[in-house]
C-alpha cells in the first residue's frame, strides 16, 4: 500500500504540469524538482537518489528505503502524434534481492498538448 501511494502521488503531480513550458522558461531537470514547470522535466528523476524525496529534496522519514524513477517521453496515443503526447512511467521499488519483498508498482499516465 505504501508503494501505491508513493507511485500515485508522484504521478499526480507529474501530471498536474503544463505540457508544454511557460514562455520563457529557462527550467531543466538539473534545476531541481522545486522549479519543475512542465512535464518533460521529470523525466530521469530518481536516477542515483535512495528514499523518497519531497519535492525541496529532502528525504521523507520511513520511506527512505524505497526508490522512485520516472520516465517522460514522446508517444503517440491513438490520433495523437507523438509531438502532442507524452507517456509517462512512475516505477516504485523496495530495494533489495529478498523474494519476500514486494514487487515494483509501476504506473503509467499521459500528458497530452491540450492547443
């Protein structure tokens, strides 16, 4: 269950973003997770970080075993072309070899161009 709610509030908030950046936009993914102004900035975050982050960075206290990645890319969704649609993929794990663990909760949504 805590895996869930991980996966489902991190893609809840990918998912709220625009798009497409705010004109004049200057924001990477380097810029860190606070000044995210677009979808397609979250794709690779969680490579190289261990526990659960809030969105300032910090590690949340008793997730800090879990690990969370996104990935954002261009997709075509039906009649949608790829330029107007990105597929979006929150995978949540418990690390570790331990079949007793849980499996990863992968979650996938789309973000398509709304003009």
């Amino acid at each position: 269950q805590q895996m869930q709610a991980i996966a489902d509030n991190m893609m809840e908030e990918i998912l709220m973003k625009p798009f497409a950046p705010p004109e004049g936009s200057t924001v990477t993914a380097a810029s860190g997770r606070v000044n995210y102004d677009q979808v397609s900035n979250y794709d690779g975050y969680g490579q190289g970080l261990t526990g659960i982050r809030d969105v300032e960075g910090n590690v949340i206290p008793g997730l800090e075993r879990y690990t969370v990645l996104v990935s954002v890319k261009p997709a075509a969704l039906g009649n949608i072309p790829s330029k107007d649609a990105l597929r979006v993929i929150v995978t949540v794990t418990a690390p570790g070899a331990d079949p007793n663990l849980p499996q990863p909760i992968v979650l996938t949504g789309w973000r398509t161009n709304p003009s």
